[in-house]
C-alpha cells in the first residue's frame, strides 16, 4: 500500500483485500480491475463489524472488498491521523 501526504509518498504494506464475497457488484468489479491498477482506500469508522474497517475500491468507485483484519488497524491509525 502505498500513502500519499501531499508531495510525500510513503510504502506502507502489502495487505490482502478480504470480503469480496459480501460486496455487491464484485464480478463487474474484478472484471474491470487489472493488476497494478491504482486501489482507493476509504475509511469506515462506524462499521458494525469492524470499528477498523478500511474499504477497497477501483478505480472506477466498484467496492472490491476490505483491507484484512491483520493490516487494517495500523492503516486505520494513519487514516485517522
């Protein structure tokens, strides 16, 4: 993952995106996402599964799934910040 801060571009992680089961409209989404293509991460703050949940998506707005339990804590924390 990488972190944009204005001019400044940080290499956080690799992370998995998980939950791709439970999103709507994935199939549309994987078929139009290619490797290397740019993820936009959003924070969800008031999920009610996860209070750490970070959401993954295309670059065309599709929801790809969510940032995996094991990373999203710490990218949480920097999107929070």
């Amino acid at each position: 993952m990488i972190y944009h801060s204005g001019e400044n571009v940080h290499y956080l992680c690799s992370a998995l995106i998980v939950g791709s089961f439970f999103t709507e409209n994935i199939n549309e989404g994987a078929k139009a996402s290619e490797i290397d293509d740019e993820i936009v991460l959003k924070r969800e703050r008031y999920n009610k599964f996860d209070r750490h949940a970070v959401a993954a998506y295309n670059h065309r707005g599709i929801k790809l799934g969510y940032v995996s339990r094991q990373h999203n804590t710490a990218v949480a924390n920097i999107m929070d910040s």
